[in-house]
C-alpha cells in the first residue's frame, strides 16, 4: 500500500478535519450551579442558559453530520484510489481486501478519529441540555421550598403577635383587677 501522493490523487491528500469543541465542562459546571440565597436571579437566568446549550448542542450534532459526512467521503476517495492501484499494479484483489486496506489507510483513520471526537462533544452537549433540565426542576422545588419556610416564618411571626396581643389583654386585665381590689 503506497502513500506516495501523485497528482490528482484524492486519497493521498491529509484530511485534516479540527473538530471544535463547543462545551466548556468547567463553564458548564459554573453556569448549572446556583445559589438557595438567589433564586430569583438563578430562575431569570434559566431560560437563556438552556437555550445556550441547546444551540451549542445542536451546533455539536450539527458537526457529527457533517463529519460523517466527510468520512463517507474520504472512504469513497480512498477506495477509489486504491482500486486503481490494484488494478494498475495488476495484483490481484478481492473487495474484503480492499476494503481492509480502506479501513486501515491514515486519512480514514484520522477521520474515524475525528468523528469519534465529535461524538464525545455531541455527548456533553446533550448531557449539558439535559443537566438544565434538572437545573430548572430543582429551582422550581426550591422555589416551593423557600415558599414554605416563609409560609412558616409567617405563621411563627403571627403567633408571637397574638401571644403579645393575648399577654397585653392579661396584663390590662389583671391591672383592673389590681385597681378594683385596692378601691
């Protein structure tokens, strides 16, 4: 199998496909936490991040189509190119061969290397949306959370006054009845 590059030769040429990675799992982590001390500004800021990551998400898939793509390309080149070798060289061959040397020749290699890649970043972009959506479930139970602790602070603040209310009323009416006994 020569790698010699002659003019013309599809398969000879590098493919050099720079897959990008459009998730920073750091910023990601940043962007899915919040804080209970915070949850109105965590639940405005919600609906932009999810939306983010959705277009980051489908900007990664988006990417593992067309890497695909350009693997069923390289693949086709490269079997093409290595068909007329054969044939040209006059060694004899048979498809599960050449399809072997397809499958081991650099170009497809560094292709299915670059498809994988893509796969692992079309993941975290999936695993991102997927984390927002539990963001957003666990902002609603907090919010439902906080809202019963004030229900409760509520409700402790409204006994205290009417226990000092009801302690008042005592005290005035154990003065009169001071005032009543000494008259």
């Amino acid at each position: 199998m020569s790698e010699t590059p002659t003019t013309g030769d599809a398969a000879a040429q590098p493919t050099v496909y720079q897959v990008r990675d459009y998730i920073d799992a750091a910023q990601m982590k940043r962007d899915l936490a919040f804080s209970t001390n915070d949850l109105t500004t965590a639940m405005m800021e919600q609906s932009a991040l999810f939306s983010h990551y959705g277009v980051l998400a489908a900007q990664a898939s988006h990417q593992v189509d067309v890497v695909k793509m350009l693997l069923e390309n390289t693949e086709a080149a490269v079997y093409k190119a290595e068909r007329d070798r054969l044939a040209s060289s006059g060694e004899k061959f048979t498809e599960t061969l050449l399809e072997k040397i397809v499958s081991r020749h650099s170009r497809v290699i560094s292709m299915k290397k670059a498809l994988n890649e893509a796969k692992r970043i079309e993941s975290i972009g999936k695993i991102a949306v997927e984390g927002f959506r539990h963001r957003r479930d666990m902002l609603v139970q907090q919010g439902l959370i906080s809202r019963e602790e004030m229900k409760g602070e509520l409700k402790i603040a409204e006994r205290n006054v009417r226990e000092d209310v009801q302690a008042q009323q005592r005290e005035a009416v154990l003065q009169q009845m001071a005032q009543r006994n000494a008259a």
